[in-house]
C-alpha cells in the first residue's frame, strides 16, 4: 500500500498553511478526485526559494505529496525548483501505489503554477515553463 515515508508525510505533514504576503500562490486540482493543491512560496533578492507552504484538500497520498514538493523546493533557485518532477516527489516518497500517481502530479503542476505566478507577476521568463494545467483531471 502506501510507503513509510508517504505515511510520516501524511499524519506529520511539513509545511502546512498560508503564507502571507507570499511571492506567488499556484493553485491546481483535479475535478475527477476532487483533490485541490495550493501552494505559497517566497522567494528571496537572489531568487531563492526561502519558503513553501502548502493548502491541499484530498487524501493522504495528496497531503504527502504536497508536503514532499514543499521539502523539495525550498533552498532551490527558481531553475532548480523547475526540475521538480512528480517523479521525483515519488522517488522521495519511495514511490506510490499506481491508483495514487495522479497526486504526484498535481504536486508538479503547484509548483509550475506557483513558478507561473512568481514569473508573470516579476514580468520574467522561465525557460521550459509555460502557462500550467489548473485542472489535471483530464491529463492522466
């Protein structure tokens, strides 16, 4: 079933609120589910990202997840935090169970949303992001 760490991630998640005044907010779901994914970051004067924290409506696997991405951007550049894949949220996580993957993705797609908003809203460009999926129900 579910692994240790997606299990730790699930009932001590890392990460969990609002951040106010955040540099850039994504918000994504998945209408299927129903799992909704917003996640908050702040971003430094050298484009570091300082801080995430995470508001996720959905199951543990999508709690895990969320708090995974979070552990996995902060620290990072904008760049780094791009190459934040829902495979290597799974990977952290020691994987999870197929009917779950979905949740990963919707990790990935919080970050290129948050990513987006932080890039429109500094009038930048990030190579290899475009305008993200708000809705990833129909992409699996």
């Amino acid at each position: 079933m579910y692994t240790e760490k997606v299990m730790e991630h699930f009932q001590n998640p890392r990460n969990v609120g609002e951040i106010e005044n955040a540099s850039a907010i994504g918000t994504v779901g998945n209408a299927r589910c129903g799992d909704i994914m917003r996640l908050y970051i702040t971003v430094d004067e050298a484009g570091i990202i300082s801080d995430a924290k995470f508001m996720t409506y959905g199951c543990g696997a999508a709690i895990a997840t969320s708090s995974m991405a979070t552990e996995l951007i902060i620290g990072k550049t904008i760049h780094e935090a791009m190459t934040v894949t829902n495979q290597a949220v799974m990977a952290a996580l020691d994987g999870l169970p197929n009917p779950k993957v979905h949740c990963s993705l919707l990790a990935e797609q919080a970050i290129r949303a948050a990513l987006w908003n932080y890039a429109t809203q500094n009038g930048m460009e990030i190579e290899g992001l475009d305008e993200p999926v708000t809705d990833i129900g129909d992409h699996h």
